[in-house]
C-alpha cells in the first residue's frame, strides 16, 4: 500500500491487494478499518487525493493508454476522465486538491520539461504554475492554500516554494537527497528520501535551509 492522503476521517491510498501486477485505489478509515476497493479497472489507477469534505477523489490512471487524471466520488461511482486542455497523449500525474477544494494541482510535461499546473477542479484549462529549467515534481499544497511546496531539479535535492498569487519562488531546502513528496509548513518539511532505492526513509527538516534531517521512520 502507497499513497496515502486523508480527509474527513478516510483514507485513500493505492493498493495491489486483488492483484499484485495492477494498482487500484481503496479507501479506509483513519485506524485501518472498513477497507473498501474503489476501483477494478484492468489498467493502474494510483496517486489518489481526496477533496477536503471527502465527497469526491481525483488519482492517475493509465486507462487511456498514458497517466491522466479521473475524479470519481468517494464511493467509486462515476468515475471520468477530467479535461485539463493537453492532448490525450500528455502524461499528467500527482494530483493534489487545495485546502478549499475548488483547485486541483498537478505535474505535466506539457511544455517540454515536467513542471506544476493549477485548475479548476471543477475542470477546465490548465494554468501553469512552475518555469523551473530543470523541471518541478511533487507539488503539494500549504495549509491555507496561497503556497505549493515542490521538488526541483532532476537530482531531487531542491525543495521549494511558490507563492501562487504572484509566482515569487524561495527555497526551503537546498541539501536534500532524492527527496520527494513534500508536506511543508513555515516549520517543518516532512519528505521521502530514497525513493527510487529499498531504503527509503521519511524525513523532517526542521526550519528553512535545514540541512541535517530527522529520520522519522
């Protein structure tokens, strides 16, 4: 299981439980119980995030033939491709709904090199958010919505931050390694480390420019 995200006391995350070849995505409560399966489509379906009432879940599929977002309610039902106004054949990934629900984020290489895009979650076109040369991944939004924290650079070692009302950038940690999946605040940036080795590890750099992480599992 991978992929967590929580609201409204569920939890989403993706799984391999029916079949160890193909990810689907379930939903439990937030002390394990009452898992359900959400989805039995024969492609991956992954990387799911709630909306913040719990109504309704956008993930990453492969049905289509490459990774594009689909929302679905919480229960599974009407599950739809979303238009984010790139071609068919653009792979999307790592959707993310903000703290009030009306904004979905997102990565897309759409313009060459993979950088964050915002939309209405509603649907609709795509805005772009990041111009980073070396590209940004892992966007994740700040606690009141004004901010995404994100990866940059191909060697993971850069965390940053983006003011979404003005674009102004600064960075919060400089000396990571193949850190992904930020959860920041003014205070704390919890990321993963690793990722792409069997030792991956969850971190804590504690205060801007950290350069010496907690391990925390």
């Amino acid at each position: 299981d991978n992929d967590p995200q929580s609201a409204h006391g569920r939890i989403v995350f993706t799984g391999h439980r029916e079949n160890p070849l193909n990810a689907d995505i379930y939903s439990a409560n937030d002390d394990g119980s009452d898992v359900q399966r959400l989805t039995t489509n024969g492609q991956e379906d992954y990387q799911p995030s709630p909306s913040p009432d719990g109504s309704e879940v956008v993930f990453v599929s492969l049905r289509s033939g490459t990774s594009r977002l689909w929302i679905m309610d919480s229960n599974g039902s009407n599950q739809t491709e979303m238009s984010t106004g790139s071609s068919a054949s653009t792979p999307e990934s790592a959707p993310r709904f903000s703290p009030d629900g009306a904004t979905i984020l997102f990565d897309s290489p759409r313009t060459g090199t993979s950088q964050l895009f915002t939309m209405p979650a509603a649907g609709g076109e795509a805005t772009q958010l990041t111009h980073e040369a070396t590209g940004a991944f892992d966007g994740s939004w700040s606690a009141d919505g004004r901010s995404v924290f994100y990866i940059e650079g191909l060697n993971r070692t850069l965390i940053r931050r983006i003011v979404v009302s003005d674009g102004t950038v600064t960075s919060y940690v400089e000396h990571g390694i193949d850190v992904g999946q930020p959860a920041c605040t003014d205070a704390l940036c919890l990321v993963v480390t690793g990722r792409v080795s069997s030792s991956a590890e969850i971190v804590a750099y504690v205060g801007r420019s950290d350069q010496h992480p907690n391990s925390v599992v």
